[in-house]
C-alpha cells in the first residue's frame, strides 16, 4: 500500500490475497484507517493540538 491519501469506496483491497499484502499486522490496517478518517493527521477538535 502507498502511503499516499487512500480513496474510500476506491483505494482497498479486493481479493483476499491483496488484503494480506496491504495489512500483514494490525498497525498496517490501523495506519490505513487513519489515512483515511485524517488525511492531513490528527488534529484535535477542542484543543486544535
């Protein structure tokens, strides 16, 4: 997987080997994630920290 802004509904895995190679541990899928939900990073809503 790139490290490039994944596009939800585009950017996934689509055969179940695919899935393996772009997620071998729970960091790699969490790391996705988090592209995905904050593309420019986490930025706290209250704080802006």
């Amino acid at each position: 997987m790139s490290k490039e802004r994944p596009l939800g509904g585009v950017d996934y895995p689509r055969t179940v080997q695919e899935f393996r190679d772009w997620f071998p541990n729970d960091d790699a899928c969490v790391e996705y994630l988090e592209l995905l939900r904050w593309p420019e990073g986490f930025t706290c809503p209250v704080c802006d920290g």
